[in-house]
C-alpha cells in the first residue's frame, strides 16, 4: 500500500532528522529547512497529504506559508510546530482555520505520529468527498444535458454551438477559468424543454410570437436557474445566466456573462440568415451590450474566413464518438430528430446503435470529423 506523503518545513536541523527517522516507517517523508524550499516541494511531481511547518522561521514564517498552502493547495492538511513562546500566536492560527492540528516543542514521537495519522485520514476524507461532489456534479449537467438532447435537439444543437463560440472566445480574451462559461453555455437552452417544437422554431428563426408565447420565453432564463438551483458548486453558473441580458457596464458583470451575451446573439443572428460579417456588424452597432474588448476578439476569430472543417458525408451507422452533426437530421414527417452542431456523446452513439430514431442504418448523415477542443476541466475547490 502507499505511504501518504508528509511535507516537513523546518530551519532546525535536528528537529527535521528526528521527524525522518521516526516517522519514514509510517509516511513517504520529504524534509526541507525554509519556506521557499517548501514552494518547490509543492510544486514539485510529489502529491502531498499533509504538511508540517515550524512556527518561526527566517523570511516567510509558519502561519504564512500555511496560508499560502491554505490558498494554492486546500486539499493538503497543515499542521504546525511551536515553542511555548509563540504558543498563543499559534492558537489564534489554529482558530483562524488555518492549520488542523497544533503540536508543541520539543515533541514527542508519540504524539507527532498520532497527529500526522489524523491529518493523513482528514485528507482522505477531504479528497473523497471532493471526488463525489464532482461526479454529481458531472452526473447531473450530463443528466440535463442528455434531457435537452431527446426532449428539445434544435435547443441542445444551438447550445453545443453556443459552447463552441463561449470556449473560442474565452480561450481569445485569456480566460482561464471557463468550465463555468462552458456549462452555462450548455445550460442556457435548457429551460427550452418547457416550449413546445413550433414555439422554439419561430423563436430561433424570429418569427412573429404571441403575447402568451413572448412570456414563456422571457421567463427561461429563471426555468433555467430554477433547474440547476440545487446541483453543488454551480454558483458561477448560476451568476452567468442570471446576467447574461445586463449591459456590458452593469456593476461587476461576470466576464462568463459577457461572453454568452456575445455567443448567444452571435448564434442568434446566423440563425436568421446573417452571415458573420452581418451578424458582427449588427452586434457592433448596439453601444453597450457587449463588452468591446470582447466583441472585437471575437471577430478575430469569427470574422476572419478560416478554413473549412473536414465534413464527410457517411451512413448513420458509421457515425462515431466526438464526430459533430454538420446537418440536421429528420425524421419522414419532417420532426427534427439530431440538430446541426450537436456532438456525438456516448448516450446519443448508443441511441443511434440501438435505432432509437427509426430511420435505417443506411441513413446518410454529413458529419464534422474533426470536432472542436473539448470543454475545460472543472474547477478544483481553489478555483
């Protein structure tokens, strides 16, 4: 079984070979005298458990490296040494939240192993909750996901192509958190499930609507965020779609919400028939909807003629994971059954394998070959 790994930061040297000779027998032990070697460490192949470090040290001291191991590496335990002298300091570190476990000089053997036994089980603990916090997570985006996919496919076709916009722009402006735009993008047609086929297309295409039609649509962002309301660690998400209608100079704007501003109307106007110098025209002459840094880097990517991606035309049966839908497909009576954009997932593969839709296998279908950079990551809980 592997040793958990224990960081030891101390500027006594004795102290740091009494710690390694001691515990090597119950923990992966790694001993360096400063706080500076300490970042090294961290930044180093080595997955650390927990870290220990002396209270008082040249340069950077104790509470401070804790803090910033508090900060890039929440997931580590930290546990702190301290003479008599500071033993007041080192409790108010102990309150303040910033360390699991106090440990008084000189130690003993005893003692220290029982503590560093205790922080390697709160890792555990930390970690695995962490881990099943993020499966839900990913189960129930995939779960909501998959409902738009059957219930609405032009909605989930204009939300996969409303992602794709969000991560070429994000990745253009610089930003480098954008699993939370992306999830949004995804999400913010998910409230569509709620309209009925001939209200989304007049929509999308900007047909005329009824009063009563107007008043479901202007209600889906809400249906949206009432949705997602209770999945974890989806506040940002949340944030984005709540605000993604405010001006470009609203207080403290989301730059997620900037972003599906500009994706959503880009994806909008091409809907209509623009083509994207049209579309980018249109958008520049509205003033302040859009954020200008934004909206221009955005043209860079999507006003500029770039290279047209490889679509193959081929039978339904041949369609494989990751390939992307460059047409509609319909049902004989015209129902839409796969939206352009749409991206094979392995429940869509295992709907087209099982002839779900009851067209034959020999259905021809133009499908984009080589798809889009795939979503960003989620966020680790230092995000």
């Amino acid at each position: 079984m592997t040793r958990s790994a224990v960081l030891v930061v101390d500027d006594d040297a004795l102290i740091l070979r009494v710690v390694a000779r001691s515990m090597s027998p119950y923990f992966d032990i790694t001993c360096v005298s400063s706080a500076k070697e300490a970042h090294v460490a961290l930044a180093s192949d080595i997955t650390f458990s927990v870290i220990v470090s002396d209270m008082v040290m040249p340069g950077e001291n104790g509470v401070q490296l804790l803090q910033n191991v508090r900060t890039h590496y929440p997931d580590i335990v930290r546990v702190m040494l301290s003479g008599a002298a500071r033993m007041p300091d080192a409790i108010a570190a102990v309150n303040e939240g910033q360390v699991f476990r106090l440990l008084a000089k000189p130690f003993e053997v005893t003692g220290m192993r029982v503590a560093l036994t205790a922080a390697v089980e709160q890792h555990r603990l930390l970690t695995s909750e962490r881990e099943l916090l993020e499966e839900t997570l990913h189960g129930s985006i995939k779960a909501l996901t998959d409902l738009l996919a059957i219930a609405q496919p032009m909605a989930f076709g204009r939300a996969s192509r409303i992602r794709d916009h969000c991560t070429d722009l994000a990745a253009r402006a610089g930003v480098s958190r954008r699993w939370d735009i992306e999830v949004a993008a995804l999400l913010s047609q998910i409230g569509s499930v709620t309209l009925d086929n001939s209200t989304l297309t007049r929509w999308y295409h900007n047909r005329e609507l009824t009063p009563s039609e107007q008043a479901q649509i202007a209600r889906l962002p809400e249906i949206a965020e009432t949705l997602i309301a209770e999945i974890p660690r989806l506040e940002t998400v949340r944030s984005i779609l709540r605000r993604q209608f405010e001006p470009s100079d609203a207080v403290q704007l989301p730059v997620g919400a900037a972003i599906l501003a500009i994706a959503r109307d880009f994806e909008t106007l091409s809907g209509e028939g623009f083509d994207a110098e049209a579309s980018l025209s249109t958008m520049e002459g509205r003033g302040k909807r859009y954020n200008a840094e934004l909206l221009h880097a955005f043209r860079e990517i999507r006003g500029n003629a770039a290279p047209a991606a490889a679509i193959h035309e081929m039978e339904m049966i041949d369609v494989a994971d990751s390939m992307v839908f460059a047409a509609d497909v319909h049902a004989p009576n015209g129902l839409l059954l796969i939206a352009r954009g749409q991206r094979v997932t392995t429940t869509l593969l295992g709907r087209i394998r099982a002839q779900t839709f009851g067209l034959p296998s020999s259905t021809m279908v133009r499908m984009i070959v080589s798809p889009p950079s795939p979503p960003s990551p989620p966020p680790s809980e230092s995000a």
